[in-house]
C-alpha cells in the first residue's frame, strides 16, 4: 500500500479512495487547535472501572430479539458468552417472540418453536422434561422450568427475558423496543440479531475499537460479515462491509442498502461512517435511553433506519466503522419456520402484517423528516390533538408531538443532509436525490453546541405540541446516564426524569419526575373535574359540554392512532429473571 494510503482504503461499490486521516471525526479539526472536536469519553465512576474502561468488570447489556428462532438465537447466546474474554460482565437481554399455544407461559413453547432461554440450557445440558398437557399437570411443569433454570448457567444471574405470542409481533424495531424493560445499569451496550457469531474476545475488542474513536458518543456499527467469510487462520479479517450508497425511496424517505454496498479495507482505526446497521450496535447505553428504539415504527423494515440515524445524528451520536469485525451474520443453520411461505421478501415466515399500520408508521417517518409529500392532511391531523390552523401548522404539530422519538437539536436536518449528501423532496416530489455512495471514505465530523443537552428534542420550549408522546421508562435503570449531567439544560428545554433529579451534597440522585412544558395541564384539570362528577353526580349533572367533548375527542384519538401508552401492552408478558 502507497504511503498516501497508510491509514487505509475505501471501495464505495464503484471505486476506490484513500483516507487521508486515520480518523475521519478529526478531519476538520486540525487548523481549528482541535476546538471542534468531539466531546472525549467520561468516566462516570459507577463501576470502579479507570478512565481507559479497561476494568475486566465493566459490564455489557446485549439485546437479542427474536422472531420464533429459539434454536439460532440460543446458539447466538452460547457463543457470545463463549467467545468472551470476561463473560461473568455479559448480561443479555433477550426479546422473545414465539409460539405459546397449548404451553404455560414458562414452559419452553411448542417443540418447533421454543424459546430462547429454554433452548440454550438444552445446550447446557439442562433440559425439561415431556409433561403431559392440561391445568392438573401445570405446578410440576412450573417445577420443572424452574429447576433447569436454577440449574442451567448464568440463566438466572445474566439473562432477563421478555416474551409474547408472536401474533402480537410487529416488527423488529418494535421488538427492539422492549430493550427498556430489561436494560440495567450497565456501562456498554450491544445489539444484535438472532443468528450470530463473533470474534474471540469481542468484549474486549469492542470497547477497544470504542475507545479508540474518542467520543463519548460514537456508535460502533456496520451491516456484519457472513459467518462463513470468516477467517480460519486469524478471526480478524482486513476488509470491513461499510455501506456507502443512500437512495431515495419511492415515497422519499431515504432508504440504506440491505447489504453493504462497500468495505474499508485496510483501517487504522474506526472511520466515521453517514449509515447504521440495527444488526450490530456497540455503544455506551446512554445511546438507549436519549435515542430509544420508536415502539409506534410497527411494521417497518428499511424505512425506518435512515429517520433513527437522523435522531442519534442530531442528538449529538456518530457512527463508525470498526476497523475489524467484530461480528459475524450466521445464516447457515435456518429455522425451520424460516422456510415456510410467508411475507417475506424470500418468502420467510414474519410477523402479522398490518396494511393500516404500516402506513401509519411510514407517515409518521416522513413527519420526522419534514417530507410533505404523500401525506394527506388527515393523516397530519391523525398524529395531533386537533391541528394548529393549515397544513403547515399541523406538520410542525405533528413533529412536535413525536419528542424524544423525533429529531434532537444538537444538529439540524439540513446539515444532516448536507452530511450524508442527499436532498429530500419538495411537496411536488422534485429535487430528491441520492448519494450513488460518492464521498465514502472522508468524512468531516460535524461540531454542535455542547451546552445541549442529547436527550433536547428539536421543538422543546416553543409550546407546538398538543399530544405529546410519553417517553419510554427503564424500570431496571436507575443509574443517572451521564449525558445527562454534562449540559446545562435551560428552563425551556424539555427534561428526562433523571435530569430532573436533585442531587444532594453527597452526590446522591434523588429522582423527582420531571413534567415537560409541552403537558397540558387542563387534562390534568379535566381529570379532577371527572372525578368530582363521580363523587358528586348528582350534583353536577349539567357539567359543562366543552370538557365532556375534549375527553371524548382524546379518548378517539388514542383509539385511532395509536396504543395508550401508560398501559402494559396485553400482549407483552411479565418480566422473567430479573
């Protein structure tokens, strides 16, 4: 390799370039004394761990959901914790939906669609017995399942698992969703897929690869390997997929490639990357929670990858290109279920689709990226309490209404733009182009103002919002995410409720749930009024018509759009080992 090209080398799908940096976040930053350059990694002092997160204890969250592939998804944990250089840090998280029909909920599911969990202390040696079926024969069954998980190892210690019939999947994102019932107070956090393999101390590589890009907000992600590219001799192979080409969907909404359409050969170290791939995510976990997985993107596959790498970006994230795999895709040993006639795009067996909503999610996707065509004013209106005067004003409602599952306002969406080298289009579908995966290789990290907090939506404080989506909670974390404590936040700025904690001399976090300006406060009051038309009804039967009418018309608007959100999903189970 020529000296111009010692940091390495980028196939964009069509050509080559030489990256002339050997990490494309500083590219800009070296005449500027390095002013703009991204904010470092913190040590947050919650783990013992020292300013280099080389403690062998710090520990790692890896969310796996699954769609009725029990049988991969158990080898996928088997390796993880095999292949780990300290597997006792790995905790998994695992969303599981598969077939329940004619099992208790804490049987192993049918023979040919078990569970997970259950399938991987098979692996282990533990193993249910065959029960007969019915109500009499459900305590030993329940006895059973217990024991091989008191028995099977690091089920009950580092595995927690959620799990609902998969007639009530609807999507990966969806699924993805769920990581906020199982998220702990871990440091580091990975997503990914099913059926995967990795490199031989990948705990340790991760959060080497991590360090390496010094930002406390770097996302390591690329579309993985196949495993059966991966090298016999050394397990780190030279050449890293790397998507490169955005295209414009038919509807707008920028698509990323299935596949990696290029691949950084030859790196230094991890390269600033304009894409993201859901099937391999490594960062710290504060990336969960400041940029959560959207639970109303139902029914989406692609459509939905451009818009969440729209919100990390302008919530302050950056993702990179490990300079190596550190995963693998493993597609050689297919479930069963896998195989039979279904909606696929090769035909696999997926989730129940719903026509309805998918449009829904696919309209609120272009909502969050301000593209108007396509979308009805009905449908605008649909993602508000009832509109703010023309369309325009229900559009701006509308992305206002979505918070912490919208845009950030760390960065704008048409320097996002600007970065990714893409136009979208205009009301009449003109001007929209795509990047053709030009300009792969050398990418300038784009600075923000520091003082903003990640987690400060884009409309927060102008008062837009009329029926603001409720954010999601993390019952199990209550360690303070340290982006949260690093910016002054200001009085008009919508808060997270750890950000709303008070924090004592001490240094103790006493959590105080924060209630964001956007609230209404009269649905507060309309609620004091309908308790006291309960209490004193006959009293107060000529209660006035405008707040029976208003809680009508919000009780419709849950009903139409989309699912209260304060109730439990009937479909998601209670948490199993945590």
């Amino acid at each position: 390799m020529s000296t111009s090209s010692k940091y390495g080398r980028v196939f964009d799908g069509s050509s080559f370039e030489e990256i002339t940096h050997p990490i494309a976040s500083n590219n800009n930053n070296e005449a500027s004394g390095g002013a703009y350059e991204p904010i470092p990694p913190t040590n947050n002092n919650n783990h013992g761990f020292t300013n280099k997160f080389d403690s062998k204890t710090t520990p790692i969250f890896v969310s796996i959901p699954h769609f009725r592939d029990g049988k991969r998804c158990a080898q996928t944990v088997h390796r993880l914790f095999d292949t780990a250089a300290h597997p006792d840090r790995v905790v998994v998280g695992l969303i599981e939906q598969t077939d329940s029909t004619g099992s208790s909920s804490d049987s192993s599911s049918t023979d040919d669609d078990p569970t997970c969990l259950m399938e991987y202390c098979a692996l282990m040696g533990h193993q249910m017995k065959q029960h007969e079926p019915g109500v009499s024969h459900m305590a030993e069954r329940q006895a059973d399942y217990d024991a091989v998980l008191e028995a099977c190892p690091r089920a009950t210690t580092q595995i927690r698992s959620v799990r609902f019939h998969h007639f009530g999947s609807k999507g990966p994102v969806y699924a993805r969703s769920f990581t906020r019932k199982l998220l702990g107070n871990e440091e580091f956090c990975m997503e990914i897929d099913a059926s995967m393999d990795f490199v031989k101390n990948w705990d340790n590589a991760a959060i080497e690869q991590w360090k390496l890009t010094n930002n406390e907000y770097s996302v390591l992600s690329n579309v993985p390997l196949s495993a059966k590219d991966k090298g016999v001799a050394s397990p780190i192979a030279v050449e890293v997929p790397r998507q490169c080409e955005i295209k414009i969907g038919s509807e707008g909404v920028p698509l990323f490639e299935t596949h990696a359409d290029g691949k950084a050969i030859g790196i230094t170290q991890p390269l600033l990357s304009r894409t993201y791939s859901p099937s391999f995510v490594f960062s710290k976990c504060h990336y969960q929670t400041n940029v959560p997985q959207d639970p109303f993107a139902v029914q989406l596959l692609n459509t939905e990858q451009f818009p969440h790498f729209a919100r990390l970006w302008t919530r302050g994230y950056d993702v990179y290109t490990p300079a190596f795999n550190l995963v693998y895709k493993d597609n050689s040993d297919l479930h069963p279920l896998h195989h039979i006639a279904g909606h696929g795009e090769k035909g696999e067996k997926k989730w129940p689709r719903n026509d309805n909503e998918r449009r829904d999610a696919h309209v609120r996707m272009k909502v969050m990226l301000n593209i108007h065509h396509g979308i009805t004013n009905s449908e605008i209106s649909s993602m508000t309490a009832g509109g703010s005067g023309g369309g325009g004003g229900r559009m701006i409602t509308a992305r206002a209404n979505l918070g912490i599952y919208g845009l950030g306002r760390r960065r704008t969406l048409d320097q996002l733009l600007q970065f990714a080298s893409i136009a979208l289009p205009d009301s009449e579908f003109r001007g929209q182009y795509g990047n053709e995966g030009k300009g792969c290789a050398n990418l300038n990290w784009v600075p923000y103002d520091k003082s903003i907090s990640p987690r400060a939506n884009l409309f927060d404080g102008t008062g837009k919002a009329d029926d603001l989506d409720l954010e999601p909670e993390f019952p199990l974390r209550n360690l303070p995410d340290i982006g949260d404590y690093l910016f002054s936040m200001g009085g008009d700025v919508t808060t997270w409720k750890d950000q709303a904690a008070v924090v004592n001399q001490g240094g103790i976090p006493q959590t105080e749930t924060s209630v964001s300006s956007n609230v209404p406060y009269s649905f507060v009051f309309l609620l004091w009024v309908l308790g006291l038309y309960v209490w004193y009804a006959s009293f107060v039967d000529t209660a006035s018509n405008d707040d029976r009418g208003r809680s009508s018309r919000a009780r419709r608007r849950v009903l139409s759009k989309k699912p209260v959100r304060k109730v439990t999903p009937l479909s998601e189970r209670a948490l199993k080992n945590v």
